[in-house]
C-alpha cells in the first residue's frame, strides 16, 4: 500500500471512529428518545447499532481479530444489554471502569512476557523499524538496558488506562441520575459519551504521549543514534 493510501485509510479510521462511535450515538440518545420519536428503548438500540457495525466494519476491512477491537464491540454489547434490561446504572459505571482497568493490567502483565503490549499500543511495526532497531541493540550489547527503559514506559502506559479507569467511573455515577428505561437517561446516557472524549481522552492522550516521547528519547540514548533512523519514513 502506497504512503498516500495509508495516510487515507487512518485518516478515514479516525473520522469513522468518531463519526459511528461518538457523534451519531450522542445525537441519536439525545434527540431521538423521546416517546414522539423511538422512546427510550428503541434509541439506545439504534445508538449502539453504529458503533457495533463500524467494529465489526473494521474488523472485516483490517481482517485481524484486533483485541480492542473486540474491546469495543464487548463494551458496546455490554451498555445495550444493562440499558435495555433497566439494570441500575452502577452497572454502566462497573463496566466503564473495568475496561480500561483491565487493559492496563494486561500492559503490566504482558511486560513479564516476550511480547509486551506497550510496543503494541506505542511502538507498533507501523512507527518503527523493529529488525533494524534489534540489530543494533544486539550489535551493542544494549538489549536488556532498552528492555528496562520499556518496562518504565509499561507503568506509564498502564497508569493512562487506570487514569481513564477511575474517571469514566466518575463520569457515569455524576450523569446517570435518571431511572433507567426513561427518555431522561437514554438523554445522560447521550450526554456522557460525548463528554468521554474531553474529560476521558485528553488526559489518557497526554500520558501515552509522555511514554512515546519517553521511549524516543531512551532509543536514542542507548543506541547513541536518532530515532529517526529507526522510524519508517
């Protein structure tokens, strides 16, 4: 695939992701739940619909079995079936929390095994040139040194899911409020994914930022080379 191909495809992964997982959701709870329109129950369906096809979309497109995928569609699934049955929404806030906690156990976890998924979250095979890169370090002498400095950026990485952890708990027992079912909490419901991204994101964003910045800068030191040189062009 050529450069420009790619830089399409990411670009219409973004809109898509925030197009069907954030805008059309948000509208649909916040507009169409009323009784005059789909009522409560039939607008969280349709809600939900867009970002479960746009996961399963994408996962036919990329055709890997991506975890976060199924992530996604998993926690999707989840928030449907607690609304639908009426469940209180302590359940909402539950299953908020528990994701991303669980995917930042699994970064400290998978730091103990051959396959880290920090290199897989920030340092993928599409940012950096990972033969290159091992052969120098071999070549140096320097492999368990740079392992630590991963190891450094696994808790860095696992502390911006635990960040979003508590916060998307927080937001869900501050906006769900309402009795479950009514037009009023499909409405918060609405509202707290659209405010997930400002209050959710932003700061996860700015931690996963430090720990690339953070590992750029430890390649460098240890190689006594730019990172440039190990970055796809």
């Amino acid at each position: 695939m050529s450069e420009t191909a790619q830089k399409q495809t990411k670009q219409t992964g973004f809109l898509g992701n925030l197009l069907f997982n954030i805008a059309v959701p948000v509208l649909v709870m916040s507009y169409l739940s009323s009784d005059e329109y789909l009522g409560p129950a039939w607008s969280i369906v349709l809600a939900l619909a867009f970002p479960l096809i746009f996961g399963l979309y994408d996962l036919k497109q990329t055709k890997k079995v991506n975890a976060f995928s199924v992530l996604g569609i998993v926690s999707v699934l989840l928030t449907g079936g607690i609304s639908l049955l009426k469940l209180p929404a302590e359940y909402i806030a539950i299953k908020e929390a528990a994701i991303p906690g669980l995917i930042g156990l699994a970064v400290i976890i998978t730091q103990y095994s051959k396959k880290p998924l920090v290199k897989a979250l920030i340092l993928n095979e599409q940012l950096v040139n990972w033969p290159k890169l091992n052969e120098t370090l071999e070549e140096k002498g320097v492999t368990s040194e740079f392992n630590s400095k991963v190891a450094v950026s696994s808790y860095i990485v696992a502390s911006s899911f635990f960040l979003s952890s508590v916060l998307n708990y927080w937001l869900a027992k501050w906006i769900l409020v309402s009795e479950p079912g009514t037009t009023a909490y499909t409405e918060e419901l609405g509202r707290m994914t659209a405010l997930s991204y400002p209050v959710i994101v932003i700061p996860s964003m700015i931690l996963l930022i430090f720990a690339l910045m953070y590992l750029f800068k430890q390649i460098s030191s240890v190689t006594g080379e730019p990172i440039e040189s190990f970055l796809h062009q």
